[in-house]
C-alpha cells in the first residue's frame, strides 16, 4: 500500500473516532478509511449532528488537482468538494468505495459536524449545491469589484427588502422613474 500524497509505504493504524478506524501514513499523517469502515461506523451512530457553520473557513491552501491514486487498488480517486465554507475536498475510490482524507481533513470535518455527512457530500445532489455556492461566492465577488463592498453591502440590503414587499413592483416602478414628481 503506497500513501497517494507522498507515496510513503508506512501506515500505522489509528481510531478516528470511536469505533472508526483508518490506517495514517506515518510521514504525512493523511488517513485512508477502508469502503465498509465509514457505512460501518455511520450506520452504528444514533441521529446525524446538526451541521456547525462556525467557525468560518480561512483562506483554503491551494490544492494539488490532479486526481490521486486509490491506496489500496491504484483506481484513480473521484473528488468531492466539500462546500459550506469547508476550503478542501475529499477524495473516494470509485471501485472500493475507500476514502482519503489529507492530514487533519478529518478534525477539521468533525469540527463542522460534517464528519457524518460525507456519504451526502458525496451525493449529486450535494455536489450540485456546492455548485450553485460556489457560482454565487463568485458573482458576489464581482459585485463588490464593480460596485465597492459599501454599495454592494447596501444595494443587496435594499434588493432583499425590495423582494419580501407585496409592492415591490410599485416600488420598483417608483425607485427607477426619471421623474417620479412629474414636474
Ligand atoms: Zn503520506
Ligand atoms: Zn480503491
């Protein structure tokens, strides 16, 4: 078994949580969870933790994207992008259904309480609204480009109090006349 970070062949068997375990590679601390190991040990849990947005994820490191090998039979591993403010993904091997997590992935999951939702992360569904926050973050960062953060701040205030009025369209109609006075 080679380690798919940094090839390593040393791995050391650890307890992820109580009744999880995973083999970590001994020189880059990255940990591989065996396919029946994490269905295992989720289904033997009571109810699924609400989710922790807090505390807010800091500027992610960059990523090696390229698509690492399976530990155990060499597939080359499908990566899920964890979303919800989390800056890193999760690899699975798409043929024996292991997981990959880099160094300290795990903690940073458990913190979140998303530690017992990767079988969704890993979903289509999931992946999809990841998707559509990741196309919005993006969006929002133009906005605050083009208009400067204060404005942006102030025109989405004013854009959702517009939304939740019965009169939005009188609103509207008002708020873009030339000349609302007509005089
Ligand atoms: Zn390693
Ligand atoms: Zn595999």
């Amino acid at each position: 078994m080679n380690c798919p970070v940094c090839s390593s062949e040393t791995f050391g068997r650890v307890e992820l949580d109580p009744g999880l375990f995973a083999l970590r590679c001994e020189s880059c601390a990255g940990n591989w969870v065996g396919g029946a190991g994490y269905w295992h040990w989720l289904g033997g849990r009571g109810e699924n933790l609400p989710e922790r947005r807090e505390p807010p994820a800091g500027e992610a490191p960059p990523e090696d994207r390229r698509a690492k090998p399976c530990p155990e039979c060499r597939t080359s591993m499908f990566r899920y992008t964890v979303g919800h403010g989390v800056g890193f993904g999760l690899d699975q091997c798409p043929a024996c259904k292991g997981i990959w997590f880099d160094a300290a992935e795990w903690e940073a999951l458990r913190e979140r309480n998303l530690h017992d939702d990767i079988n969704s992360i890993f979903t289509a569904p999931w992946q999809a609204e990841v998707s559509r926050e990741e196309r919005r973050r993006r969006l929002e960062q133009i906005y605050v480009r083009r208009f400067g953060a204060e404005d942006f701040e102030e025109v989405r205030r004013v854009r959702e109090w517009l939304d939740a009025s019965p009169r939005k369209q009188e609103l509207l109609a008002y708020l873009t006349d030339p000349n609302p006075w007509g005089v």
